[in-house]
C-alpha cells in the first residue's frame, strides 16, 4: 500500500475535494431539535490533514456521509451541525451548501479562494452516492483539482465519494492521494498485512465467529498465535466438546470452529476459565467458572482471571499484537474486567516496544472507555475496513489512489 499523501504533492492555489469521516454521533435524530454533534473525535482526526492543505494554500471542498438517510428528506442527518463544529476547530469561516453536487455547489467551488472551506451536503442524500455512480462521480471531481481521500472508516466501500471520485479526478489528470489520517492507516495496519514483525499476537474477541472466519483463516497464516475471547469462544469450547450453559452460541458456525481447531489447535488459545451469570443484564452478578463445568442455568459474560493469566503469558515477548473484539459484554461495568485488564496488558507492552494495533470498532471504544487510546500504538477509525484489511481484501477507496 504504498500510495502518495497530500505531502507527495503540490497544493498550492488548488482546490481539494477531501472525502472525510465525519459520520459523527448527534444529540438528536428529531429535525425540529437544535441538533449538536455530541462526540467531535472523527473531526478532530481528519484536522492534521485539513490544516496541512489550508497551511500549503489549498482551498477544501469537504463531503461525508452522516448517518443513514433514507431519502433527503431525512432532515436530522443534514451537515450544518458538523460545519458549525468544524468552523469552532478550525478557527476560520466554515461556508456549507444544501446540496451534494448542482449548481449551488459549483457555484461555492468556483468561488473558493486559498484558505476556504466548503461543506457538501450529506453524500448519502444522493441516491447514486451508494450506487457509486459514475455522473456523481464525475460532478464532484469538476468541483476540484485534486482528490484527498482521508476517511478510512468507509475505504471499503466502492461509493462515488470514496471511489468513483477519485477514479474521475484520474481520469481529467488530477492526483487522487491520501490524507495523514488514511496514511497512518495503511501503515499500521499495511505492517500487519504484507510485514509482521514476530512473534505476532493477534487478539480476537466479538460476539460472532462467523464475522471473522475470513480473518482468523487469513490470520493463521500471519501470526504465531490468536487469543480468542469474547463470546466467540463459546462457539469455540462447544466444538470442543464443552458444555457451555445458555452462553451464545452460533449453532451453524460450530463446523468452521471445528475445521479451524482441526487445522490449528496450537495456534489457537482459548479461555480456561469464564465469568459466567444467570441473566444478561448490567447489574447481574458473575461467578468464575471453570469452561468444562460452567453451570447449565448461567451465561459467559467475559473471561476469567486464569484466562487472563493464560493470555498476558502468550503476550511475553511478542514484537507485534492486533487486537480486535472485546474479551466480554465491556458495555456492562460487571463484566468490563477481562477487556479492561487485558487493554492494560497491552498499554504496558507499548511501554516495552511492542507495537499494538487494536481495530476499530468495539475495541477501539473499549480502549477510549478505559482512558488508553493515546497509549496504543495505532487504534484504528474504521471498523469493518480494518477487517476487511485484515482479512487481506483490497480496498476500493484504497486501491484507486495515486501509486508513489
């Protein structure tokens, strides 16, 4: 993945089409609310890349999607709240047009001088955004000079904003780059894929295992060994034979979680022991289980103290860890210790040298519940794009870009 950033090239008196992640969360989903982005994190992310295109005299034409708009009717995932915060971060004027592409938006792009910032509308109010559709395309390429692709979190998605753009900024001679944000990505996560240091610890946790056969194969090939938590494990205990209470169990995964124990039960660490309770519910109390005696009435919510030994020990000396999927329901405090202790491990490990890479998604706001983002080495913003990474896909927001 060794594709050009915004610093490869010349921005001076250009206008950038930058495709961002600010699907941000809101304080309301009613139209008629005084609507306020209630966590400004993605928006934050995205800053070292924008200040460095308004710093080298650039002028930004900004598009994302928000939320999932049926039609553009759907008036409480309009971005005015995400300019407004925008404007406070960036310190400067913030102008937003209603629409994603059309005559309002050609007319704001061509009056754009170095310095300004536009906001398109939410992208996903045009119905060819999802359908990647090549007339979208190519009107919001017209809009620029070149093409920034900073947002991670939707790379997966071959959607005209992330994809089809960028092949039309191509197409009429513009280079199509990424920011500093998608930059870290693929390179973090790029080490990962194509150049592991060893030993490498992957960490794998999440309810289900049949979102993660593809990644625990594509693992197997990759990492000395794969910690399984989470209630993932249990699918993987019935398939060795244990009883496992009413804990979730995926029923039509059992036979890959069988094939995949047949093709490397050595490589695979699975829990000896659970924190195992009688309902799943926030203020139900747990009991430590051991995995071959859990208790026919009662549920695993996390994994045990013996587990959690078990795993810092296979960590001991590792070069490389990726972390991905909390060990248990983290959402309720009685059952957060395995996924929090374990984060703990792993900042202490950073301490040490060791890279950590902990996905988006669940673990990375695991990770920001328990104050030790800034302690990792790389906490992914895109959940299913890390994935699918992971899982050795290409993808299209990716591979379009320009080649260094």
């Amino acid at each position: 993945m060794n594709k050009k950033t915004i610093a490869d090239i010349d921005v001076q008196g250009k206008k950038a089409l930058v495709r961002v992640d600010f699907n941000v969360p809101l304080s309301s989903k009613d139209p008629n609310d005084d609507i306020t982005v209630t966590d400004d994190a993605r928006i934050r992310a995205a800053l070292p890349t924008l200040n460095y295109l308004l710093d080298h005299g650039a002028a930004l034409i900004l598009c994302s999607h928000l939320g999932r708009p049926k039609t553009p009717a759907d008036r409480q995932y309009v971005m005015d709240p995400v300019a407004r915060r925008l404007e406070e971060l960036l310190g400067r004027p913030v102008r937003k047009v209603d629409e994603v592409v059309g005559p309002a938006a050609q007319a704001a792009a061509a009056a754009l001088q170095p310095g300004d910032v536009l906001v398109l509308e939410n992208t996903r109010f045009h119905a060819g955004e999802t359908k990647n559709n090549p007339e979208l395309s190519t009107q919001l390429a017209d809009l620029a000079d070149v093409y920034v692709n900073d947002a991670f979190g939707s790379a997966h998605r071959a959607h005209a904003s992330t994809e089809g753009a960028a092949r039309a900024m191509r197409a009429k001679g513009g280079a199509a780059v990424a920011g500093f944000l998608m930059g870290k990505e693929m390179e973090a996560l790029g080490m990962a894929v194509s150049n592991p240091p060893h030993p490498y610890v992957a960490i794998m946790g999440g309810a289900k295992i049949s979102d993660k056969i593809k990644l625990i194969d594509n693992l197997l090939e990759k990492a000395d060994k794969i910690l399984i938590g989470g209630g993932m494990a249990n699918t993987f205990l019935r398939a060795q034979g244990h009883k496992t209470g009413k804990s979730l169990v995926e029923e039509e995964a059992l036979p890959e979680a069988r094939r995949l124990l047949q093709k490397a039960s050595d490589q695979l660490i699975l829990p000896i022991d659970v924190l195992a309770a009688d309902a799943f519910s926030a203020d139900a109390e747990g009991k430590v289980e051991d995995v071959w005696s859990i208790s026919p009435e009662k549920m695993a919510l996390d994994i045990g103290p013996a587990t959690l030994e078990r795993f810092n020990a296979e960590l001991q000396g590792a070069q490389l860890v990726v972390w991905n999927g909390p060990m248990g329901v983290f959402e309720f405090e009685n059952f957060a210790a395995g996924t929090n202790q374990l984060a703990q491990t792993l900042a202490g490990l950073v301490d040490h040298g060791v890279k950590v890479i902990v996905g988006g998604g669940d673990s990375a706001a695991a990770v920001y519940k328990a104050g030790l983002t800034e302690k990792m080495t790389h906490v992914s913003t895109g959940g299913g794009a890390s994935l699918e990474l992971l899982e050795g896909k290409e993808l299209p927001g990716i591979a379009i870009l320009d080649e260094k």
